[in-house]
C-alpha cells in the first residue's frame, strides 16, 4: 500500500471550520509575514488568511518525507544554473526562479501547495530503473528515455526547442550518444510534442524512416484546440498559469502540474505509426511495447503504454501526482470524466499484474506493485466519485454553485496526496460533470436572459446605496476575513466605475488573500493575477503560440473554418459574395461563399460563378495569416495572383476582423 495512505492517521476535512477542527488562536501561532506590501506592489497575507494556511498545515501530513525521496531517486545529474533562453535572449526557462521554494511555507502560500511546489522544484536526470530514464524539470513535462539494443526511444519530447535540446545534450552527456531508435507521442497537448525540433532535424526526420508513434486523431486534435478558440484561450492561460507575475512567495510558485509552460519555438512531426486500439504491440530495438488506447481522457487522443520487459507502465497523463481537470481554467471543452475512470481501470486490470513501476508525463513515479494498484485505484476512483456525486446531488435539485460547495471526498480519498488538487479541483471539477450533462444553464428561470455584467453592476451598486456604500461593505467584508464576498462587491464597483482607485483597491486585495489561500496552483495565479493587472494594467506575454513549426501543419481546411469566426456578421449582412481559393503548390482547391452574414467553405473543385479567383502558395498564405505580407505583396508577389473583381476580395478582407489579444477580463 502507498506509504502517503498507510502513515497519514486523523486526517480532518480542509472544509471544516478552525472551530470544528479543534484549532485555536493559542493552538495556531502565526507565522512573521515580513512587509505589509512587496516591492510588486503585493499585500501581505491577512490573519484570516495565515489561519486559513494553518489549518492546512495541522491537518495534513506536510513532514511526510517520502514523496521527497521518490522524487529524488535515482538521480544522476543536472544543469546545475541551467538557463534556456530564446534566441533573443528571453528567458524561457530558469529553474533558480523559484530557488526562494525551501524549507518551510511563506506564509502566503497555502503550505500544501508550497509542497508540491517543492517537489517539482527537483529537477534533472534520473534513472527510474535499468534502461528505463527521466529527465524531469527541465519543462512542465518529462522526457522518458528507453534503451533500446542499439538507440533511444523517446517518450514525449516536452514543449519546445530549446528546453528538449537541453534535456536531450544531458542525456547525452551523462548516458553517452546513441541514435534515436523512435519516438512515441502520449498524447495532444503541446508539452508532449512541441519540442520534437530539438531532439531531431525535422527536414530529414520524414526521410530517416525511424517511427513517430501516437495515438489515432493526433494530428487533427493537436493542432485544432487552439485554432478556433486560440486567442481567447491564449489570454486565459496567462491568467491560469500567472504568465505576468514574478517569481516570488506572493506570486507565481508553479502550476501544480509543473512549474509553468516553456514558451519557446514549437514544432510538430507526421507521425507514420498510429494506435488505434488498445492491444496493439509493438517491438522497436528490441524493445516489446503493449499499447492501450485511450481517447476522450484527459486529452481527446492519448495512449499509454507497457513494457514487458521492464515490468513498467507509462501512464501518459491519464494519471499523475495531482487531481486532473475535467475542466481546464483557460478554456477547453469539458472532459469525460467516465471515460477517464474506465481507462484507468481498464489499465489496472491489462497491465497491473505485470506492472512494478508507473512513470508518467509529469511529476515522479510510482515503484512496487502494491503502490502502483492502490495508486491507479485512487485515481480510478476520484473522477468515479466526482462524476456520480454530481449528479446525484443535481437529481436532489442543486444547481452547479451548490454542487461545488456541498460535494466532499471520502477520507480515503482526501487523504491521499496524489490526488489532491494542486491542478484540477473537486470544486470546478464538479462544475464540469455539471456542463457537460446539463450545459451552462442551471433552470433558475431568472439566469435564463441575465443583464450583462456591466448593466448588473450599475444596478447592483444603486440599490446598495451608491460607489462609496458599496465600497465600504466589500472593506467590512474583507476585514472579516470573508474575501469571496469582498470580492463579489468590489467587482460590481469596479464594472460600475472602472476609474474607481478604492474599488480596484479593495478588489485586488480580495483577491491576493483569496490566492494566498488556494491549494490550487491554476486557482491562485487565476486570483493573483487579477489582482495583478487591476494595479498594473493588461501586460501581454512576449510570446508568439502561433509559430511557424505548428502552423505548417494545420490543414487549410482548419483554416478557413478559423477565418470565418472572424467574419462581421452585421457588416457582412446584405453582401453575397463567392470566391475560390486555389493552393498552386498543395494542389488544394476551396469555394469559399459570403450570405446571410455567414461564410462558408467546401474543399474541391474551383467554381466558375465566383466574383474572383485567387490563385496562391501555401506559404504565401501563411504569411498573410501572419500578417507578414500585406497589400503591396499581393499586388506584387509571384505566389499571389487574382483573376475577376479585385474590389469584391479585398471588401472580403475588410470584413476579417483581428482578435484581440488583451481583452479585459477583472475590469468591463
């Protein structure tokens, strides 16, 4: 059985009150919290706050060294000031950053969540067994390393160019050079493939005939998620992953799942072995490998994979050392929390009789048998759990915010680390389970058809007695230690009167306690960044997503579908318009058509009823898309020509609107 189950004994429920734990003023001393404001500009943690952050500390088992010591078996070797920086010069990954993550809790980090941050503080190469290797912290993911009779077999080469390169220059380094035997893709999340440039020359990788292994759909899926909805999930990710905030005790500490993403160059490759269907096998170098597919967890394509040999299972992300999302703050369509369940189980029940140690695509792994199967139970269990729950408790007429607060994990589960919510939490978790069965509307006849936030607010702050009234009761409520209410207050005040200083004030310390207390890493960068750019403004990452290495390989098709949700509906109201698009280069053909404020593509054969025919390159039309070629090159370029009513195409054009890429979100 799992040491972290065994040792821990009187667990208490975190949602009880410090009354009903049996705490105290005398019982709890408070920790120093040095400066009432940070040179960032950030507020100390409040006393509610540092007895909020002391209740975790009694209840939990936070001296339990043994993760620790998982976490740090096996090492070998590390960049000891390992820097990886872009080429000009930005930063893109820096353990030191979060060196002030020793000993014990700030006390504006919820002390739980500080230890998780410590463990993934620990970082380099490390051998998991014989033949089987991690590099770990040299991004969000890990990079697995299997050796095989002749080469390497490469799990998942992390996020990007830089940061594989490194790992990849360390493996080489302290295992000595060997040729890449194959690669295996877990799954469709950019941490996982994104940095496959570094590991290998992809103008000669297509050619070299050494297998690119990943799940069926993977292509499709990993370059769609953030094509239709890219820009507006782009800017929630910083708010999820606290892109703008420092480095500090009182601001970004790491994202539970890791540290932060590595916002570097991004590639991707055709894969030319797919998995399908769970059974299939394969033997590469001498290596057997029993794959299982696993779609529709926690990314909608995903393996995992056993190796006999090794008596070893690479669970992918299908389990790690966190709760998971079914619902991810930046954005993303909910996730099937049954499904996720039964693939755990089925992966129990294929290769746990044969499995003695679990690595994964994130955190360390798991060794002994017994440990590996009341592990997997545990993660089998809590997506089971919070899925059924929900559901019973809306069958009791609970609508998702009542859901959320009532839902509670059976000690057995709650006490169990690995399962905790560093990432994902039980709370909009169980929104999730909500959304996906009922959607966004939870029958109250009065949210049917709500006033927008800015009308509401204006009205809200009328009928509580003006700015100023408003303003003092969200102070009593923060001096009360009752941020959420605090916080639901001041943000009427500042949708009312976005020019208030006292409004954003109150509002952003509100937030930051709320953040301070969070166990959840997404939860408290969501909290601290808001409070963040309420003082200092939008600060926009310096980071292009939209790199050349992944935008060659979206299909044109994926394209056109992107454009037309940039289409003016309204402008576009009255104009009919028909154009065909022709790819010079790929030998692809699109009609593309304007009515009703709606465009439409079909791929196919050109029309001749068009008002124009454009007849381009791919790669001229990825520089219009990104914005790198302009009139005067359409007018000019070899690679772009227009046949019929110029005027009707570039009318087409004026119609395209550009995303915004820093909207509000804390302020109307």
């Amino acid at each position: 059985m799992l040491h972290s189950i065994r040792n821990w004994t009187g667990l208490l429920a975190l949602s009880c009150s410090l009354a009903a734990c049996g705490a105290s003023d005398e019982a709890l001393p408070l920790p120093e919290v040095g400066i009432a404001v940070d040179e960032n500009g950030m507020s100390a943690p409040s006393e509610a706050t540092l007895r909020v952050n002391q209740s975790f500390a009694t209840s939990l088992d936070l001296a339990d060294d043994l993760d620790f010591q998982l976490a740090r078996r096996g090492f070998i070797a590390r960049d000891e000031n390992l820097d990886v920086r872009a080429q000009d010069g930005r930063v893109i990954w820096r353990p030191s950053d979060y060196a002030f993550i020793d000993g014990a809790a700030d006390a504006s980090v919820n002390p739980s969540l500080w230890r998780q941050a410590a463990l993934n503080n620990i970082h380099g190469l490390f051998e998991v067994q014989p033949g089987l290797y991690q590099v770990r912290g040299y991004d969000l993911a890990n990079m697995s390393i299997i050796e095989g009779e002749t080469g390497r077999i490469i799990i998942d080469p992390l996020t990007s160019v830089e940061t594989a390169g490194a790992a990849m220059a360390l493996v080489n380094r302290e295992l000595g050079e060997r040729p890449i035997a194959a690669i295996i893709l877990t799954h469709s999340h950019i941490d996982h493939f994104g940095g496959i440039g570094g590991i290998v020359d992809l103008e000669t990788f297509a050619e070299s005939g050494i297998p690119l292994i990943a799940p069926a759909g993977f292509t499709q899926e990993a370059v769609s998620e953030n094509v239709m909805a890219g820009v507006v999930m782009g800017r929630r990710a910083g708010f999820m992953y606290g892109g703008a905030l420092p480095r500090t005790p009182r601001g970004h500490i790491g994202s539970g799942l890791g540290k932060h993403p590595a916002f570097g160059s991004y590639t991707i490759a055709a894969p030319n072995v797919w998995i399908n269907e769970t059974g299939q096998s394969l033997t590469i170098d001498g290596v057997d490998m029993v794959f299982q597919y696993a779609p529709q967890t926690e990314a909608p394509a995903e393996l995992t994979i056993h190796f006999p040999q090794l008596n070893a299972w690479c669970g992918a992300e299908i389990v790690s050392r966190t709760m998971h999302n079914l619902y991810t703050l930046r954005g993303a369509q909910v996730r099937d929390a049954l499904a996720w369940s039964a693939a755990i189980d089925e992966a129990r029940v294929l290769f746990g009789g044969e499995t003695n140690v679990i690595f994964n695509s994130h955190h360390w792994p798991v060794w002994g048998a017994e440990e590996a199967d009341v592990y997997l139970q545990a993660h089998r269990d809590i997506y089971k759990y919070i899925h059924d729950q929900t559901l019973r408790l809306a069958a009791s007429g609970l609508g998702p915010d009542e859901i959320a607060e009532a839902i509670a994990l059976p000690p057995e589960l709650e006490r169990v680390f690995a399962i905790r919510g560093y990432y994902g939490t039980l709370k909009h978790n169980s929104r999730a389970v909500y959304q996906r069965y009922f959607g966004w509307f939870d029958a109250v006849p009065a949210h049917l058809d709500p006033l927008p936030r800015t009308q509401a607010a204006t009205r809200y702050v009328e009928a509580l007695g003006g700015l100023d009234e408003i303003i003092a009761q969200a102070e009593t409520a923060y001096s009360a230690g009752d941020y959420r209410w605090s916080a639901e207050l001041a943000q009427h005040a500042v949708f009312a009167e976005p020019s208030s200083d006292a409004a954003r004030h109150v509002l952003a310390r509100s937030y930051e306690q709320m953040g301070y207390q969070a166990e959840a890493a997404p939860w408290r960068d969501v909290y601290l960044t808001g409070a963040w750019e309420l003082r200092n403004g939008i600060q926009p990452l310096d980071v292009d997503l939209a790199t050349e290495g992944i935008i060659a390989s979206i299909p044109l098709d994926m394209f056109f579908s992107a454009m037309a949700t940039r289409l003016n509906g309204p402008d576009a109201a009255g104009r009919n318009l028909r154009f065909n698009f022709i790819f010079t280069d790929v030998d692809e053909s699109f009609v593309v058509e304007v009515s009703n404020g709606v465009m439409r593509h079909r791929a196919g054969r050109a029309d001749e009823n068009v008002d124009a025919s454009v007849r381009l390159t791919r790669e001229f039309w990825m520089r219009m898309i990104a914005q790198e070629a302009g009139l005067v090159d359409m007018i000019t370029s070899a690679d772009f020509a227009i046949e019929g009513d110029r005027g009707a195409l570039l009318g087409f054009f004026a119609l395209l609107e550009q995303p915004e890429t820093d909207f509000a979100i804390v302020t109307p």
